[in-house]
C-alpha cells in the first residue's frame, strides 16, 4: 500500500493540473469561439479568410505541436527577447486549439438557424446584435450541445499532453509512482479516475441538454 | 395614403423581376395581390418590409419615404427613420417564422420590449388583449411546436399587430389552412381592416381573394395592373 501513499497526493496534486487547464480552456474558448465563428462568416473577404487560415492551422497541426511550439519556439528566435512561461504556454495553445474547433461548431449551428429567424426580427425592428443574443444564440446553443459536448470530453483527456512541457499533470503522476514502484497498478487507477471525471461530466453536459428540451 | 409604391423595379444580377411598379394603399383597404408563381409577389412584399433593397423607384409610408428615388438609383431612410417608419409595416410570413424557443407571450413582447416605447404592463397588457381578440385566450405559455398550423398563423399575426403597424402584409395566408380556418382567416383580416390597418394579401388562392379582396392587383410580366 505504499503505492498508494504515494500515489494519491501525488494524483491530487496533479488533478489540479488537469482540472485547471480543462476548466480555463473552456471558458476561455467558448465565448471566444462564437466571436470567431462570426468572424469566419464575416462578409468581410479579408477577416473570413484570416479566421479560416488560422482554424485551418490550428485543426490541421497536433495540439502537441502547437505546445511545443509556442514554448519552445519563442526560445529560438532570440531578437523577440521574450518566451512564453509553461503555463502561459498551456493555456495558450490550449484555448486558441479550442477556440477553433468550438468555432467551426458554432459556425455549423448558426448556419443551420431557417433564415426566416433573422427576418422575422429585422422585420419587427430588433437589432442585429439584439437578435443574435436573444433570437439565434439560445437556439445553436440547443443544436451545438452535443457536439460540444464530445469538444468536452476529448479536452479532458487533451490536458494529458502538457507533460511534453515538464508539467506533471494526473496521468505524469500515474507515470512517476509506476516507475519508482515497478508496478502497473497506478495506470488502472487513473484510468478509473478519468472515467470518474468523464462521467460526472456526461450527467453536467446532460442537465444541460434537458434544460433546452423545452421546446423543438 | 398609408402606403405609396412609385416606379419601383428590383433585379437579382441580371434578372429582372419587375419594373415600374406604381400602386397605393389607403387605410382599412384590403388589396389582393395575385400572379404566377415566380412574378414577383414575395419579391414585391419582402421590398416593401426592406428584407431587399429596390433597384429604382419609391416607397412612401404615411408620407415618410423609406426608400426614394434617387438619380436613378435609390436612397434608403436614414438609420433612425428606417426604424421608425419599419415599424409601420408588418409581415406575416407564409411560413410564420415564430421564434421556437420562445413561447407565445414571449414572442409577442420581444419587440416591443426591445423597442421599449410602452410600459412593460401596456405591453403585456397588449398582449394578453390580441390573443383574446384571436381567440388564443389561454395559449400565452404555449410553444410553437404545440400549435396547430392555423394557430400559429395567429401568434404571427398577433406578434405583427403589436407594433400598431398602419399596414400588414401577408404572404400566401391561406397556403396552409383548411376551408374552416380559411373562413376564421378572412374574418380576422376583416376585422384588422376595420381596425384602420391596410391589408396587402400575397395569394394564388382564388376563392379566398374574390372571398376578401376589395382590389385586386395583378403581377404578370414584370409588371402590375389593377382589374
Ligand atoms: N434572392 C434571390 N436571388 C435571385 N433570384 C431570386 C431571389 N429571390 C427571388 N428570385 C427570383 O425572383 C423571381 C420572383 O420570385 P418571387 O419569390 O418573388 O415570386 P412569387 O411571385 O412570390 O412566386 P410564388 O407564387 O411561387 O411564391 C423568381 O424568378 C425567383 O427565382
Ligand atoms: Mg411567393
């Protein structure tokens, strides 16, 4: 059972990791990605295609890159004279990765709101701004939940990837004790933590669901 | 005149839908306007509640121009008229587009809320009185998806005719109803007439127009005339 003296203070100490990036990367992300999404939809040429490249990048490179990246690369053009803490380094990548993949939903969700929407509020005089937040926002947010909801769940395990950066996260925790005690056990316990996380997320993202059931 | 439609023309690119449209419309005067599919008659009514731009021409709405001729080309209200005068002009969709996340009292009171020109209880109050006058006393916390179709049309209605518009327009009011809704339609619209607003009513349906027309306008070939 020394295992598991080690291994749990170490898991906690970890968990504060894991949770703090997942928890500052969704609320980063998400408002940021709605404004992203409009701006992929701007009829502007030159601000579409802008938000398209860097969506394209930072959907088309692995999230492992773009933390090394942004970490390391700055260490290497020295004339800037400035290089990103880990931490910075994290959140960073972590919320613009995110941002992109939660705007592509959200570009999805407000494209798919009947046009009529929109002209039934000029037509009553609302405000473009006014209508997105009361007309169509509330209801991509019904048609993106379950997508997001999977964005929700794979970040969980994403933060897993800030031990590239030295950073000891839940999993490097599980790592650390596996190695000094020669022993498989702290990997089967983690594993049961994260299914703990993901399925207290699961039962969070599902109250939400239902409170947009209300209508159809 | 309540409203005054002088030379207007609209195209999509190349194609021309129609030019040199020119009619008026007084208070309380309901007003068919009939043609073949693809003449023009949403096109028509979509210019007049600026969901598109004319090309050419003016329109004029109790004697404040929403869109005036210009050079050839068109002028739009300033921002603050176009609110205003916007507001003068309803719509009632063919195919209603009530706000599915709201529930019928919600739907109502957005606008007017938002334009905030009434107290909150006149507002409500509004409200409240419509739904009985369309006989939708008690369907206030509804949903869309809960209506039936020709109740839904009535939440349209009765969402337009809170902003006291002085004319309201319709787009193919009867595509979706039955004879006996039909029947509750037209005394509906009677009765808006009545009430001083003047009625524009997009429809291919004969028997509803010699049913409520009191003119009837005719879009063919890209233009109108009046029988
Ligand atoms: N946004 C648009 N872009 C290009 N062409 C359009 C657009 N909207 C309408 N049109 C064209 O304009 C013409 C008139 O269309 P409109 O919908 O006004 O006809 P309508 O008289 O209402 O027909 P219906 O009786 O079938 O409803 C059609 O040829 C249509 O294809
Ligand atoms: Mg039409």
């Amino acid at each position: 059972m020394k295992v598991f003296e080690m291994l749990i203070p170490m898991t906690i100490e970890g968990l504060k990791t894991t949770i703090g990036v997942f928890l500052v990367t969704l609320i980063f992300s998400i408002p940021l990605s709605i404004i992203v999404a409009k701006l992929r939809m701007s009829k502007n040429k030159a601000i579409a295609n802008i938000t398209g490249t860097y969506i394209y990048i930072m959907r088309g490179t692995p999230l492992l890159l773009q933390l090394m990246f942004i970490f390391f690369g700055f260490h290497f053009v020295p004339v800037i004279g400035f290089a990103f803490g880990r931490y910075q380094a994290i959140f960073i990548a972590f919320i613009l990765n995110y941002t992109a993949y939660f705007a592509e939903i959200f570009r999805g969700g407000i494209n798919s709101i009947d046009v009529g929407q929109v002209e039934a509020s000029t037509v009553l005089g609302l405000s473009k701004t006014f209508t997105f937040m009361k007309v169509i926002l509330p209801q991509v947010i019904k048609n993106v939940m379950p997508s997001i909801g999977n964005e929700v769940i794979t970040l969980v395990k994403d933060t897993s990837l800030v031990y590239i950066l030295g950073v000891a996260d839940a999993l490097k925790a599980a790592k650390s004790v596996s190695n000094t005690y020669s022993t498989f056990i702290p990997y089967i316990f983690i594993g049961f933590v994260y299914l703990v996380i993901i399925a207290f997320l699961t039962k969070i993202l599902g109250n939400v669901e239902k409170r947009f059931s209300y209508y159809r | 005149m309540t409203l005054i439609v002088e030379n207007l023309s609209k195209s999509f690119g190349a194609t021309s839908v129609f030019s040199n449209v020119s009619f008026s419309i007084e208070k309380g005067e309901i007003v068919c306007i009939k043609g073949k599919s693809g003449e023009g008659k949403t096109t028509l009514l979509r210019c007049l509640t600026t969901l598109e731009t004319p090309d050419g021409g003016s329109i004029k709405i109790n004697d404040r121009y929403l869109y005036k001729e210009d050079n050839g080309g068109i002028q739009t209200a300033s921002k603050d008229n176009l609110q205003e005068i916007r507001q003068e002009i309803g719509l009632v969709f063919q195919s209603f587009n009530l706000f599915p996340h709201m529930n019928v009292l919600e739907n109502l009171m957005l606008a007017p809320n938002f334009l905030n020109k009434r107290s909150k209880e006149d507002i409500e109050k509004r409200a409240e009185e419509l739904l009985k006058q369309l006989g939708m006393e008690g369907k206030g916390d509804s949903y869309p998806y809960q209506l039936s179709g020709g109740q839904k049309q009535r939440v349209a209605i009765a969402r337009a005719c809170m902003l006291y518009p002085s004319i309201l327009c319709f787009d193919e009011p009867t595509s979706a109803l039955d004879e006996d809704t039909r029947g509750q339609i037209s005394e509906i619209i009677r009765s808006l007439a009545g009430q001083d607003i003047a009625i524009i009513i997009v429809t291919h349906d004969n028997a509803f127009v010699d049913e409520i027309a009191e003119r009837v306008i005719t879009m063919s070939g890209g233009t109108i005339y009046e029988s």
